[in-house]
C-alpha cells in the first residue's frame, strides 16, 4: 500500500485529493491547520494530522508522526486580489511565507527519505495564473511562480535519485472557496486604494456576470494529481482544467 502527504486538507482540492486516493485504496495523511475527523470517510488507511506549513516545529512533528510516505503533495496556500499599491508588505510575506516558503519547507522535511530510498514524488499545486499576465494577482502570481521555478529546477538535482517532482496548474475554480476567502482579506485590509477603484471595478464586473467559460473543477486537479503520483511519463507541468489548458495552449 503506497503512502501520500497532503497539506491543506480542510476544504478544497486538498480535500478531495484526498478523498480520491482514499477510494483509490492508498494510505492518507491528510494534514492541516486544525485536524477534523468529520470531513472525510472514517478509515483504517486514514490518518488525520495538524500541520502549519508555516511553523518548522509542525512540519518536523507530522512528518515524524506520518512515517515513510510515497508521494508529497504541497497543497496548502491562499489567495490574494488587490493591486501591488494596495498589498502591504506584510500582506506579500504572509502569502509568500505559505504558498512558497511553506511548499520549500514541507519538501525539505520530507526529501531526505525519498532520496535514501531513491524512490517519491513531490507533486506541488501552482496556478494558471502565471501563465498570463493578470491584474489585481501581482503577489499572489509571484509566490507561484516562484513555486513553479522551485520545482522544476529541483526536478533536475532529484533525478539521479530517482524522485519525480511535478508541478500541477489549477485554473480558476468556483466551486472552492479560494476566491471567496481571498476577497474577504481584501475587505479585511480595505480594500482596493481610492485611484484603482473604477480599474479594480472594471477588471472584476465581468467576473459578476453569468457565463460559459471554461473553468477548473475539484476533479480535474484530482485527476492531474493522480498523473503527476503515479505516471513516470507525465509532463513537469500539468494544468488542470479546461481554462487552464488553455492558457497552457
């Protein structure tokens, strides 16, 4: 029975990753800030566990406490809109301290027994966003593609150790509560400045709207993780979604 690692398992892809290998007959350990044993099927090959990927002490205790695990998936991030004069300082490094630092941090912890075994996958989730150019996601996009340029330049020291890295690119999903979260700690911190208002106005009216475009669902990000943690043939960079795959074009 192979072993997998999410972070960020309290909602969103994390948590249906999670639930999919499950059903897949895979041993998970399923982490986040505040363990609950409620959102996910009661199971032998279950293990619920608190990590905080931004605290080196957490990292350390729940990768002691998970064992050997096979695959890594670096999940855990949050969202950020506003325009680069509207986002405090300390607003970048509470992003960057998670989506990036936090994706290094947990992949160091558990690089050590991947290469003694000559055996793992880190599979880290990105965003579509860093394929194009996108107002109002300055920092967010940032902290992103610096996950992007982490991973592929780690792929090339892992390979004579025989550990596959991937990194996996979710288009825009609503049915998570990413964007939701994101605007909250916009309004939290005031929102758009005074001069960007019609320009921030403009570029989210659209977003408002009804419409047909294509966005990322929970499965497609399932689905591209499970190629990344089991095809030694898949691509170093796998969007997911139909908005997704197209902007990867």
């Amino acid at each position: 029975m192979k072993t997998i690692l999410i972070t960020g398992c309290s909602s969103g892809f994390g948590l249906e990753i999670a639930r999919f290998f499950l059903d897949k007959g895979w041993r998970v350990v399923a982490t986040m800030r505040t363990p609950r044993n409620d959102i996910l099927p009661a199971s032998d090959n279950l293990e619920v566990l608190a990590l905080d990927v931004r605290d080196a002490g957490s990292i350390r205790a729940a990768i002691d406490a998970a064992g050997p695990i096979d695959v890594l998936v670096n999940n855990a991030g949050i969202g950020w809109m506003n325009v680069v004069e509207g986002t405090p300082m300390e607003t970048v490094r509470d992003i960057f301290e998670t989506n990036t630092f936090g994706t290094i941090a947990v992949t160091q912890a558990v690089l050590p027994q991947f290469r003694e075994r000559r055996a793992g996958v880190v599979v880290n989730i990105s965003s579509s966003v860093t394929l194009k150019p996108l107002p109002l996601l300055s920092a967010y996009s940032a902290s992103k593609a610096a996950v992007n340029a982490f991973t592929e330049s780690m792929a090339l020291e892992l390979e004579p150790f025989n550990v596959r890295v991937r990194v996996v690119l979710p288009g825009r999903s609503p049915q998570t509560s990413f964007g939701d979260t994101a605007r909250a700690r916009l309004q939290g911190q005031g929102g758009f400045p005074a001069p960007y208002s019609d320009f921030a106005a403009g570029i989210l009216a659209p977003r408002a709207q009804p419409s047909d475009a294509p966005v990322t669902h929970s499965a497609d990000v399932v689905a591209a993780v499970w190629q990344a943690a089991t095809d030694a043939a898949s691509p170093m960079r796998i969007p997911a979604g139909a908005d997704a795959v197209a902007l990867a074009g």
